[in-house]
C-alpha cells in the first residue's frame, strides 16, 4: 500500500495531479486520471490523511439513505432504481459517485445515520422518507454534513428538500371525481409516521373542502404500502355498511391488491368503485381497466436531487446559484378507465 | 473538526476504546459506542489516517455493486432489495455497513469499480452482472480487495462466488415438460454478454440431450430482460412457422410481456404454450394462469453473500472457518397452471 507521494513517484507526475486526478477535479485530463486510477488500483494506494483532511470532505461519495422494510422487499417498486439513475448522471458530472445507503426497518434511521456520518464515509447525504418529526435533520445540521430530503417534515423544513406534489395530485384527483358526481369519496394513507401520509391526508381534506365536502373519519383508510395493503384496503370499504362510491391512493402498489380484492367480491374497478391511483408504475399498463395516475419522470426527479444537494456543497455551490431548493415535484394526470364511472346526482 | 485525540479528550475515553468504538469492535459495550458515535457526528470527527493505515481497509463498509440501466429502471425487478436485506443484516452482525454502488449502464463496470476501489470507498466488495469475461475480477485481485461475485464467469472463477443453480432449473424445466409430451422447447436468454445466458443456454442442451432430444437453433431466443423483452420473445414465437410447444425463460419478468403477446393474439398461456417462467416474484400471483416459476429466499441469497465474504476478509475469516465458497443456490419449483398442457404423442 502507498501513499500518495509513492504514487506520483511511481507515475512521474506531481503530487498535486495526483491528487487531483484521484479527487475527480475537472482540471485533470481524461488520460492522466486513467494512468492514476489503474496505479492507484494497481499498486493499492490509501489516501492520506495530509490531503483528506485539508478540507472536510473528501471522499467524493454522495449517500443516498433509503429504507428497506418488507415492503420494500416484497414489492416491485422501481421508484428509487429510476431516481438512483437520474442520482448518478448527475453527480458524474462532478466525478461524484453515489453510494446508496440501504437502513434495514430493524434500525432506527437516526441512530443508522449517526453511525455513516461518524464514520464519514459520505461527503453529503440524501435522505427519503422523512418522518413528521425527522431527529436525522438536527443530526445532520449539527456535523455540518451538506444534505437534501427526499420529503418534508412537520417541522419548518428551512434546509432544501424536494417532495412531491402531494397536494396538486390530491385537488386534480378530487376534482375529476367531483364532475363526475362523487361524494362519498375515500382515501387510502401509509399507516407509518411517514410524513407523505399526514401531507396527503391534508391536502384530501383541503380538496374535499374547495368543493364543500367534508370528509367521513372512516373514509380516512391506514393502510400498509403494498399490494397487500391495497387488498386491505378492499377489505375495509366492502365491509363498510355506507361505501364510499370513489377512492384516492398515494401508493401505486396498493392499487393492485385493490383490483384483486375487488375482483374477488365480483366488482369491476371503474364500475362499482371509481379508483385513482397515484404514480405511474410499470403494472399500470397490465391492469384492467387501465388506472387513472399520475406520471413523472424519476430519472429528472433524481437529477434535481442532485443539483439541489450540490447547491449546498461550499465546493460546488458556486456552479448552482441558485441555491438551496424548496420545491414540489409536479405529476401530470394519466387518463385511465378506473375513474370513469358517473355518479346520478 | 476534531481528530481521535481531541474526541478521547472531549468524552474523557482512552483513544483505544473511541478508535474501537468507531471501528465497530465488539468489545465496547453498547453505551460507549453510542456516546462516542454521537460525540463523533456532534463534533464533526474525521478519521485519522494514523489509525487509518495501520492495517488495509477501516471504512468498515462492504460494497454491492449493481448496474442499473433501462431495464432495471423500468422493470420492477425486488431482486436486488430482497439481497440487500440479507446482506445489511448479516453484515451488522460485525458492525460493517452495506453500501451499494449503482453503476450506470453508461459507464464501463471495470472503470467504475478501478475508480471506486481507488478512492478506498469501501473494505470489500460484492459484484453482481457478472460477464462471460469479467475484468474486475482481475482488477480486484490485484487491488488485494477482499470480494466475492454473485455470478459465475466464463474462466476458471477459483475465487468466492454464489450463482444461482441454473442448471438444476434447466433440468427440472425440461423433464417436467419432456414429461407432458413437449418435444420442441425453446428457450429464452438475454441478448447481452451476461455470463448466465450462457450457463443457462448450455445447461438446457444438455437438459435436451439427457432426454435425447436436439435443439433446433431458432428455438435460442434472445431477448432484453423485461417485460418488454418477453413481448419480443411472443413475436418471434408467433412468426415462426414450426413453433414450439413450451418455452423455458431464464428472466421471471419476461413472463408478463410473453403472456401479454400471447393474449393478444389469442393465445391462451398454458393451453397454447406451455411456460416455465424463472424465479417467482411478486407478479407471479397476479398472471393468470398462474406461471409454473422456481422459489428462492432473497434474504437467505443475501446473508450467504456476506457470509461468503466475510471468509475471505482477513479479520473475519476466523470467524467462518469454511472459507470462501463456490456454492450454487438451489430453487424450488412452484407448480403453476402455465405448463399444464399436454402433449398427444
């Protein structure tokens, strides 16, 4: 193992090209960091620490914290491949390489996180699914790790963060089923303290209100976010003696689990229960009657990430002056057939 | 910014029990650990390469390389969050982190991992998507990192790795089939340099011959491993003027395309065609007929991987006498409906 002025001896190049072909600088040509990338390969160079702790950070890895959960395992979600793909474009353009930080559901995220930032082995972090109250903000303000969510919280939210157009989604969703005649209108939320749920559970309410509905408590269904929920979901709304004639979901998935159940009990998505899905998945297209979602592109979603967090790095600030971001990620309606029944009036 | 001296000071420690603390050593208890963690993240603690280079790799994080291109992105393939989930717990056992590395499609794999192991991001490494030809297993022999590959390649592959038991799925496709009367099989393999169209290609001829049949050439299809890809595979069953009775496919998401090709043209699965799909997954239950595929625990794959692993890591190999492993990962049929036809002979 060498350092790095063995490296640059073993190369006839200087020290400070060196290091700034193994720190991803753009002032390196591509052949030179190649010739320095297979010698530290080669010859198993460490990094020492003369260089790596001239400034904080220097590891040139971003982390991307997600949390794994049955879920997650059991389910088909390709939400986080798709952003992890828009991530890592980004993020190559500054020689920056992302590292995904996968926190198993048996592990507090705050005390996971805590552990990655002692061990510094990210210079800046992403993280997703935000808590309402989230102790992994404070903890990353505290060791002055740059960062963005994936999510707001209950809180002020001043740091940057990205979250989805909950509430735009929740108000086209309502008001398509209202011109259709709905009343009786339902939602289906996380049953975890996953920010999202409280967010979309307002926004419904907010929607409802605009066109002087209220919302009856037991249409507010808890539910897990699967397909196995969205069966669950079928269970409780035929079990309901006065049903609701539509229902909203924030979790693609459960839509699935919902055609089943309600297939099962011989009802038709559509006909017997209008259903709007939220995202656009890749199972959309084998659903029948196609679901009512909403697209977006999580390849751009994951580029904004990116920009958004490099906008809080002292070293790539200046590039995205913009700044530190606030921002709702916009979703565009899908028109399918499982909304498309008309309630008489 | 603090160095390990100034934190020792800070919590009133011995520098050897903060450095074990932050390496993960057993023999701090949990108490310890937590304040010297939390200490570390409040104060802003960067590791010291004193400490650092007294032996090869202290980042205490193990690298999953995946590659994620078009398809991953759009399929909805739980493979790899299914064996995170494993690797993650099975890894905490010795306080090591799992990171994973998300290789682009974009980028080459070899350069990808020269770089990553370059900067000492991580103390070994996972590599998944293994080619006929794998370079960075060369690359990572000689870099002295510890790693083992969930993939065969072409070559001698003395080192540690798991693959999944193709052959043993290839055998028990075509005798189940051979059995039902079925004498022109196909069979459906990815159209890129991924080592397991091979195996998997050769392990089915040599499942053929067993029952002393020969393949007919046009009966190898090739196709993208997605759902789309099984469409192709429809297309190219349905313009062949000989077809073949029953198709073998070595990716469980190109069921769902081929049903849908099928379907379209009137085709039933099962009473048409008979299909063996591969692994089962969470659309499985949601194709009808239900496709006759083979189980395996994901979680299980994964806590082998970081078993496997840790016997080739110097400072665990004690711990997993049975050393490093070439081991093949058995999976169990599932008896579907999309086989079931029989064959007049």
């Amino acid at each position: 193992m060498k350092g790095i002025k063995r490296l640059a001896q073993h190369l006839d190049i200087s020290i400070g090209t060196v290091s700034r072909a193994l720190n991803g600088k753009p002032d390196v040509n591509e052949e030179t960091r190649k010739r320095v990338l297979d010698a530290a390969a080669k010859l198993g160079y460490a990094p020492n620490q003369a260089g790596r702790s001239l400034r904080r950070g220097t590891t040139n890895a971003i982390g991307f914290m997600i949390e794994t959960n049955e879920e997650t395992e059991a389910n088909s979600d390709n939400f986080f491949l798709g952003v992890i793909a828009g991530l890592t474009g980004a993020l190559l353009r500054h020689n920056l390489d992302l590292v995904v930080l996968p926190c198993s559901v048996n592990e507090d995220p705050h005390d996971y996180l805590q552990r990655i930032v002692a061990r510094r082995l990210v210079d800046a972090v992403i993280i997703s699914a935000t808590q309402r109250e989230d102790r992994r903000i404070d903890l990353l303000k505290a060791a002055h790790v740059p960062f963005i969510a994936l999510g707001r919280t209950g809180g002020p939210d001043e740091h940057a963060w990205i979250d989805l157009d909950f509430e735009g989604v929740a108000h086209e969703a309502v008001a398509r089923l209202v011109a259709r005649g709905h009343k009786q209108i339902a939602v289906a939320i996380p049953d975890t303290d996953i920010n999202l749920g409280y967010v979309f559970r307002d926004a419904f309410i907010d929607a409802l209100a605009r066109h002087g509905l209220t919302v009856d408590p037991s249409f507010i269904i808890r539910a897990r976010s699967s397909e196995h929920g969205g069966y669950t979901i079928g269970n409780a709304i035929l079990a309901m003696e006065d049903r609701p004639t539509a229902v909203v979901l924030v979790y693609e998935m459960m839509a699935i689990g919902l055609y089943r159940r309600l297939n099962e009990a011989g009802l038709t998505p559509g006909q017997d229960l209008a259903i709007v899905g939220f995202r656009e998945g890749p199972q959309s297209q084998f659903l029948s009657p196609a679901l009512t979602c909403f697209r977006m592109s999580l390849r751009d979603l994951g580029i904004g990430l990116a920009e958004g967090l490099l906008a809080t790095m002292p070293d790539y600030a200046d590039l995205y002056p913009a700044g530190p971001m606030h921002k709702l990620w916009p979703m565009e309606l899908v028109e399918g057939e499982s909304d498309g029944m008309v309630i008489d009036r």
